[in-house]
C-alpha cells in the first residue's frame, strides 16, 4: 500500500517525536515500505548544529538509530533553506514530491486559538500534497 514513508523531524524537539516515529516505523514494517526522515534547517549556526554539514550529520544519525532500533531501512534527508521559520510548508512539499513520499507522517499537537488562524504545518502537508498524511498527536 505504501512504498515510501517520509516523516519530517525537528531534531529541537527529537524528545516529542517518539509516538509518530513508533507510527512510522510500524507502518514501514507492516508494508515494507522505506523511511525517510527530513529536517530543515538554515545554514546558519542553530541549537541543533552549527553548520548544515553537521546538521545533515546529526539527521542522518538520527535516522540510522531508528532505523536500527524498529529494524527497518532508514535514511535522512537535510534541506537547507534561508529561513526555516517561513520556508518550511515549502521545504517539506518540495521534498516530498523530490523522494517520491506517498505517506507523510507528522507529529502534531492540539490545536489551539491560534490554528483557526493560520494552519499548522500538518494542515498545511495535508492540504497540499498528493501523498496521504497521518498526523500523530502527542
């Protein structure tokens, strides 16, 4: 049913990302489908890294460590933008499309006030995509 999983990771927050990364995996395990994990970030220093070789680093071994522990295949890919904060909704539908993603799933939160204002980033993924979207909420 799915041959390409791609589940965007703010690696900030990696801590919040355990339920949809457990939802991920257990699909790609029941489908036998790949997973691919996608951060963006900006090429300037962050918390997360200092440079987007590091940062592209740290994705990767994020995805080989869970990869490793749902034993499944695994791979990262780290999109540099100028300003994260506003080119995400962008950043993540580009890439998908680019690794050819028929499922995203996104860890999500309650919606709040202020998301019947303007749409949260999974809002947006499932407006605009052609994949199918699974928001997991933690």
């Amino acid at each position: 049913m799915f041959t390409k999983i791609l589940v965007p990771v703010d690696l900030a927050h990696a801590e919040k990302m355990d339920k949809a990364v457990r939802v991920a995996s257990s699909l790609a395990q029941t489908y036998g489908a790949a997973l691919c994990f996608v951060g963006v970030s900006s090429d300037a220093p962050t918390s997360v890294a200092h440079t987007p070789d590091e940062f592209a680093q740290k994705l990767s071994a994020f995805a080989a460590d869970k990869g490793a522990a749902y034993g499944i295949a695994a791979v990262s890919e780290a999109v540099i933008v100028n300003d994260p904060a506003v080119e995400l909704n962008h950043a993540l539908d580009k890439t998908i499309d680019g690794v050819g993603a028929d499922l995203v799933v996104m860890a999500t939160h309650l919606p709040g006030v202020s998301d019947y204002i303007w749409a949260g980033h999974g809002a947006h993924v499932a407006a605009h995509s052609k994949a199918s979207v699974f928001l997991v909420r933690d």
